[in-house]
C-alpha cells in the first residue's frame, strides 16, 4: 500500500479540494481519501504531499504518439499537403522498432506533462502496445485503418486480431478500439463494416470527423449530406464513438451526436496550426456534447502538453461566446480527466474517489508560476507548465518521482531515437 500524504487535493468531486489530506492506494486502486490522520497500516512507501497539488492525471482523449518522429518535418501548409507530400511519404520508411521508439518517446514527454492516459491510433500498434506496457501508461490503442481496392475484408481482420489480443490487457491499463481513419480514406461500406464489428466485441471506434472544410464540401458533393449525417443512416453510431476534431458542425450534426453520446476530441492546437478551423466549443457546451480534449500528433501541433490544449479550449470558450463565465476552471479539469476517460472507454478513471483507479499526478505547488497559493483550480488550468509535475502514479504504481521516469531508461530511448531519425528523414 502507498499513502499519498498531506497534500492539496483536488478530487474533481463533491468533496471538492481537500487541505493536508491523505491518499491511501491499496493495489491499483484508490483505498481512502480525506483528511490526514494516522493509521495502523504499514505502507510499502509514504509520499510527503505537503508542498503538492494532487489530482487526477490528465487524459489525451486524441493523439498519434508515433509522429513524434516528424516532429518539426512539416509546418505552415494545410492538412492536406501536410498529409500527402510529407507525412505519407515518412510514414511509408517507418518500422516497428521506429513506432515502438517513437511511442516511448511520445509517453514520456506525456507522462512528464501530466498525461497518465492517451488514445492511440497508428500503424504497427503492437509496438505502440509493448511501448505502452513496458513504461507503466494507459491507453485505449487502435490499428488505424484505411481502405485501399480489395484489402478491407483483411484489414477488418487484422484489426479484429488486435483488439482480441491487447482489450483488457496490462493489468486493465491497455483497452483495444477499432479506428478507421477517417471518412476521406474509407469507404462507407467499410466504414459500416467496421462499427458494426466494434459493437459486437463490445470496443469503442476512434476516428477523424469533420476535421476541414474542404473534407465536408467534398463529401457532401458525394453524397448530399456531412459525414456526420450519412454514418447514421449506416448505423456508424450505433457504436460508442470517440472521434476527434468536429470543428465544422451545423445544427443536425450537433444533434446526432448528442443523440448517440458521441464522444468528442477537441483539438484546437493542431486545427489551428493547420489552418483547419477553430471548434465552436460554445456551442457544443451548449448542446450537450461529451467533451474531451487531445493533442493530435506531435508532428502537427508540435508537442503532447495536454495542458496547453487546455488552456486553449476554455480560453476559445470564452472568447467566441464572449462570456468569461463559460468553462469554468473545475469544469475544463473535469474535461480534461473523468470526461475524457469516459469518452475513450475507461470508467473508474479521472476522479480522486474512494474505488477509483489510481492514476494520479503531483504538482510542485513552489513553483514560481504557481504562486501565491490562491485557487488551485484555476492556478493548474491557467497558470501551470508541464515541467511542474513532480511525480506520477499510474495504476497504483509511481512511474515517475521527482521527475524521473522509472521504469524505463530514457536516455537509451534518446539514444535509439536520434539514431533512427536520421534514416526517416533520408529519403531513399
């Protein structure tokens, strides 16, 4: 057992923030929560709180950790000249080994930032899972899928064989979800195929909707109506859905995925960055969405500080509805935590609550950017950087103390990383 002691809690519940409580982690789960006091217990290892915030980690509810490798490769163009002339082309050199090190790179700088959970789709994902298993993260991992002529009947395969193999695996911190890429590089009929077969294993489907203009002009000449519209009348949302963007919604788009409880991954960074759009968050506050939040890859937002994201979804919030009052600071960390969870399939995730799982994250409140000590809701969404995050509990176990990264060798990770990248970026 672990006793997280006399810390700044922020349990993201009606027990609210809790002065010089005390944390008691028993296995993988959160034991007691409340005021300090002594116990007749002997704990395997007492953390000293007093000078922390302590919350639920953050939970990336969209990313490619791979593309960490093309970090830098391709910026200023739009998405799809991003997409097709250098990102595409990279990702056809890339190997297991490159995926498997480009996912632990990925993990660290998101465990160092805060990020205790990410939602992963790519390529080679069984490297990503090793990646995933070995460093001690969570995540919910999807072999993206694409259509290509009379490969999709194998492709649906190989993504069956992966969700078999790695759903509730790692002690339960490893979910396996199906995800096509996107309605621009699948066909309908596959994309049908595909949620259809989620459902029936009982796994979320990840995906790319709505992501730019050009993708729903270009759709709706096809068809007459959004992406959103055709795949419920496919039945795609008869599935639980986690699909990241949404930026370009009328009003039966809004509707359809408040009626089907689709999960939603903000992503203003990476649209921004891109040229792609700005998400009316206000709007989807107002209609009821399941709002999370992700980074997108690294290579196109350019980093995986969930954090910034953040800041910038409640400060977009505010700033297209022009009312200070919207997203208040509980409610963006709530987002960014047990909302998030939810949306990619983890239940008993996010709070700081008696049998919830403990993944939890300590905050050097002595950091100069921190101070004075004044509301720490609104000192961790505005004011924090992700080097402030001093140690990492993920699952029960401390993964990361005193900013050090335990359970694995970081600079050999380094190491291998610089060694591959000069081949990635060579082209042959």
């Amino acid at each position: 057992m672990i006793l997280v002691k006399g810390g700044t809690l922020l349990t993201l519940t009606e027990q609210g923030i809790i002065d010089a409580g005390d944390i008691v982690i028993d296995g993988s789960r959160i034991f007691y929560i409340g005021n300090s006091k002594n116990y007749d217990i002997k704990f395997d290892e007492v953390i000293d709180a007093s000078n922390f915030f302590v919350m639920p980690g953050f939970v990336n509810t969209h990313t490619h950790l791979a593309m960490v490798l093309m970090r830098g490769a391709a910026d200023d163009i739009a998405l799809h000249k991003w997409l097709n002339d250098v990102i595409f082309p990279i990702e056809s050199r890339l190997t297991p080994e490159d995926v498997y090190f480009g996912s632990l790179l990925a993990l660290i700088e998101s465990i160092k930032s805060g990020v205790t959970t990410v939602a992963d789709f790519y390529f080679h994902m069984e490297s990503s899972a090793k990646a995933v298993q070995e460093i001690g993260a969570r995540a919910n991992l999807g072999l993206g899928l694409t259509s290509k002529f009379d490969m999709d009947t194998v492709k649906l395969k190989l993504a069956e064989k992966f969700v078999s193999r790695y759903n509730d695996t790692a002690d339960g911190r490893i979910l396996a979800s199906f995800a096509p890429h996107s309605p621009y590089t699948c066909t309908l009929k596959f994309l049908k195929a595909v949620s259809k077969r989620a459902k029936e294993m009982g796994v979320l489907v990840h995906t790319h909707l709505h992501e730019t203009e050009k993708e729903i002009i270009d759709f709706k000449k096809l068809y007459g109506k959004t992406p959103i519209q055709r795949l419920e009348k496919e039945g795609f949302f008869e599935a639980k859905v986690n699909t990241a963007h949404c930026v370009f919604l009328d009003e039966e788009d809004y509707k359809i995925l408040k009626e089907n409880n689709v999960g939603v991954a903000l992503n203003p960074q990476s649209n921004l960055k891109l040229g792609s759009g700005i998400p009316d968050i206000p709007k989807m506050l107002e209609r009821g969405l399941s709002l999370g939040i992700g980074t997108d890859g690294a290579a196109s937002n350019n980093n995986l500080a969930l954090i910034e994201d953040m800041r910038l979804v409640s400060f977009l919030a505010k700033g297209i509805s022009k009312n200070p009052e919207l997203l208040s600071a509980e409610q963006l960390l709530r987002m960014a935590t047990v909302q998030g969870a939810k949306n990619i399939g983890f239940e008993n995730l996010g709070l700081l609550k008696k049998g919830f799982l403990a993944d939890i994250i300590l905050i050097d409140k002595q950091n100069a950017n921190l101070m004075p000590n004044t509301n720490p809701y609104s000192l961790i969404a505005y004011s924090m950087y992700p080097g402030n995050v001093d140690t990492v509990i993920i699952n029960g176990k401390v993964v990361m103390r005193n900013k050090k990264i335990l359970t694995i060798d970081e600079k050999a990770v380094k190491k291998e990383i610089s060694k591959l990248a000069h081949r990635i970026f060579i082209k042959s």
